[in-house]
C-alpha cells in the first residue's frame, strides 16, 4: 500500500481523487493549497504527490520547488486545465514526474500513478537521484513553450528516471545533445561523467582508440597505455553523437558493450567492464540504414529501446521569440545598447525554414549583434543570401517580404523578386529616414554612392529633389 497527497483547491476534485485512490487500495492524505500540501509532506512519509497546478497561495509549481528544496524526491504529478500554459512547462522542468489535463479520464490517471510508483520503487533500489545544483544547469538549457516541447518535457522527465539505451532522433542543430545532458542530470547517474563523442568527427582509426582505449605499442605512435571513453564514462552516460556514421566494424564492438558490458582495447587482449547508459543520436533514418544493411539490425534494436523525437526549428515557430529573447542575451556585449526586432524582421524569421535550425538561428543573432549597429533590427540586418532566397520563393509565386506588405511576383522571376523587394527596402527607407541616405546606406549596408545609384535605378527620386537634397550624417564619407 503506498501512501499518496492529492492537494487540490476544489473539493470535489480531491474526493474524486480520494475515492479512486482508496479504490485502489492506496492510503490518502488531502490539502486544500500548496502549503497545507507543504506540510503534511513534511511530517508524513509519501510515495506520491498529485497536486494540482493552479492554487491561490502557494500553487502546484511552488509545492514542487518546495519539495525539492527539502530533499524530498517523491514523484509528483500535476493536474491541471491549462496544457500548454507556462506553469505546465514549468513544472516539467523542475521534475514533475507527468501531468494530466483536466477532464481526464480514469483509466488514464489511473495509469499514471501505476507508472509513477513503479519507478519511484525502482529508483530506491538503485538510489538516490541528483541534487537540485546537479539539475539545474541542464534544466535551464532547453528553451521553448509550443506543444511539441511540452511533450518533449514529459518524455526527457519520464526516460531519465529508467536506465534504457535511448535513441535521439532530429535533424542537426536541433538541440539533440543538450537532451542527452538533460535526461543525464535528471537520471541517478547524475553524479558519475557525462561524456560525448561525434561518431561522424573522428576518422575511423582513431574513433576506435578513442571509443575503447589502446595499450602502449598497439600501433605507430602508441607510446602508452590510454583509456578509452567508455572506461571514463563508467557508471556515467556515454552520449554517441551521429552514430548512423559508426563504420560496420565499429558497431559489432559497441554492440558487444550494449549486450555484455565489456569490451577489449585496440592491441589488447584482456576485456575490461563498464557500466555504462549508453545515448545514441542521429539525423540519418537508421531503418532505412538497417534495410540497405549500412547499419546493423541487431545494433539499432539495442539502442533504440527508447526513442525521443526533437521537433526542428520551422515546427516551434510559436518558441522564435523567447529564442532570440535568449540568444540575443546570451551574446550581447556589455557595452552595447539593446536592440529589438521590428515585426518586419520577426516576420521574416518565422517565414524562413531554418535548416541548421537552432545552431542556425543562434549564429544569426550573434552575426547580427556583432555586425549591426546600435538600432532596432530592421529586415535589412536580417536577410542575407540564402534567407532572402528562401522567403522570395513559395508555392505558386514567389513571395517577397517587404517592409509591410507581401507582394507577389511571377513563378522563376528570383531577380525581379530580389528587384522588387531591393526597390521596397529603399522606398520605405528613404520614407523612414526621411530622406537621409547616410543613415539609409548604413542600415542597409551598402556604400552611400551604391544607394544612389539605385535609387536612380528605380527612380525613386521625388520631381524637382536632387540626390544631395538632404542633409547628410557628417561623419560618414559619401
């Protein structure tokens, strides 16, 4: 019999719950609010906490903190009637075990709490889990509020309390190893090394040396004993990055460490054991590998025991904002002023398909930062070549961006898109600066003498104006 909290601000819901769980055979206790639910957590032993994420007071996401601030490492689940709010997310990130939406059915809750205890008891037998501190800095590393994220949250909460092979799968530059350290920190091997290797950085001589070590004299240039990375890695988690580029003879070594824990070094000939959670990622289709025998069968059964799906930048468009909150943050200099998106630029962020994805979108916004001036980024900073190519093309037309409005050129007419939207920035520029082609020429980041040659180009002269009309920033040489 396990001994269960349900704090809830709702009567009904906790006699709900009270009943179900008696049903169940379970001893219950109940609070109205976070911190009558604070209290009887401390002054009782629980194998469970159900609370409830919205409570006036001390709510769901405060009980949670609080109970981890005290050491206490019950599994926690949240019930809650807003899914994709940020308290939802929040609790994911702080180790809620799961959380149930409201209506949910009881076979689904009742489900949930099966699994939870489940594990719970299987981690005491193992041990402890990680300090908060361990926790911490992993936690705050994924970013993003969109509903493919808040699953991905429930899966990094629900794999790391296993010791399963897991399988990441995603395109490159989605984050794809920051998950591995994630489900590393929150998992009872948080203690032990966390150690990553690129499969497809390493020629193949050297990434069997550096996968399971050598012995002085194995080859040319072995002048001593050295340990491999699965040695280092014991009791730890080995994160194999890009394993779908592990050569044939590579993969029935690594195989032999995923079925019996051992392994021999490069010119040895006595095996060593190791205890090692092993985390295998790729953007390669490792199936389509298995069927054109590139990648063995046996192999991809034993790593994919558990698969997470990262969902690529152009699907979390919802999240761009807070990325580039974050990552305009991260790399602004001390000195420098902060700068913002106009919903121009924004606009042409969320239409780009983002192909290196957040390594992609994070380079940009470094570029611009350490590029740019002190001014607002306009969609001038933002649109280099292959974005401006990107955006001027669609289905049916190309579309061009400009300033504020959408226009549509004719199907295989990329230099009249790129006309038209050139013409477009310099119009309004010349509108906006009122006519300063210093200050234009700099924003868009041409010579002054360039910008007035298209703007006779396209005539955007004013009846009766000359090109020195206006006048001009002092400081910067026509």
């Amino acid at each position: 019999m396990s001994r269960i909290l349900v704090v809830d601000d709702e009567p009904g819901m906790r006699d709900l719950l009270r009943i179900l769980l008696k049903k169940e055979g379970h001893e219950v206790l109940t609070a109205a609010d976070g911190s009558a639910g604070l209290a009887q957590a401390t002054s009782h032993e629980l194998d469970l906490v159900i609370s409830d994420i919205k409570m006036p007071g001390l709510d769901g996401v405060g009980l949670l903190s609080a109970l981890r601030e005290r050491a206490l490492t019950m599994p926690v689940i949240m019930v809650t009637a807003y899914a994709e709010s940020d308290s939802a997310i929040q609790a994911m990130k702080q180790g809620a075990f799961d959380y149930l939406t409201k209506p949910f059915k009881v076979d689904e809750i009742r489900l949930v709490i099966r699994r939870a205890l489940a594990e719970a008891a299987g981690r005491q037998k193992v041990g402890p889990t990680a300090s908060p501190a361990a926790e911490e800095p992993a936690l705050r590393g994924i970013i993003g509020r969109s509903a493919s994220m808040v699953e991905l949250y429930k899966l990094i909460s629900r794999v790391a309390q296993v010791d399963s092979s897991v399988l990441i799968t995603g395109e490159s530059g989605t984050g794809k190893e920051l998950v591995a350290r994630t489900i590393h920190y929150n998992s009872t091997r948080a203690g032990k090394p966390f150690v990553a290797i690129n499969c497809g950085a390493i020629p193949e001589d050297l990434l069997e040396s550096e996968l399971f070590g050598h012995v002085k004299g194995s080859f040319t240039g072995a002048l001593r004993d050295k340990k491999g990375l699965f040695e280092v890695a014991d009791e730890g988690t080995f994160f194999l990055d890009e394993v779908g580029d592990m050569s044939p003879a590579l993969q029935v070594k690594l195989l032999r460490v995923l079925q019996e824990g051992t392994f021999i070094p490069v010119g040895g000939t006595q095996g060593k054991q190791v205890d090692v959670r092993v985390i295998a990622a790729t953007h390669k289709d490792l199936q389509v590998m298995v069927k054109k025998n590139e990648f063995r069968e046996d192999l991809f059964y034993r790593i994919n025991v558990i698969r997470v799906a990262v969902p690529p930048l152009r699907d979390r468009k919802d999240d761009m904002p807070i990325l580039i909150d974050h990552f305009m943050r991260k790399h602004k200099r001390e000195a420098q002023k902060a700068r913002a998106l106009t919903p121009e630029a924004l606009q042409i962020i969320q239409t780009y398909h983002w192909p290196g994805n957040i390594r992609e979108l994070e380079n940009e916004i470094e570029r611009l930062l350490v590029l740019g001036s002190d001014l607002d980024i306009l969609p001038a900073d933002l649109i280099s070549s292959r974005i401006r190519d990107a955006v001027t093309s669609g289905p049916g037309g190309a579309t061009v961006i400009g300033a504020n409005r959408m226009a549509q050129v004719p199907v295989g007419k990329m230099n009249d898109a790129v006309e038209t939207l050139e013409r477009e920035m310099i119009s309004q520029g010349l509108t906006r600066t009122k006519g300063n082609k210093s200050r234009l020429a700099r924003e868009l980041g041409i010579s002054r003498s360039n910008l007035i040659l298209k703007i006779q180009k396209y005539q955007l002269e004013r009846p009766g104006s000359s090109t020195a009309e206006v006048e001009e920033d002092p400081e910067l040489p026509a």
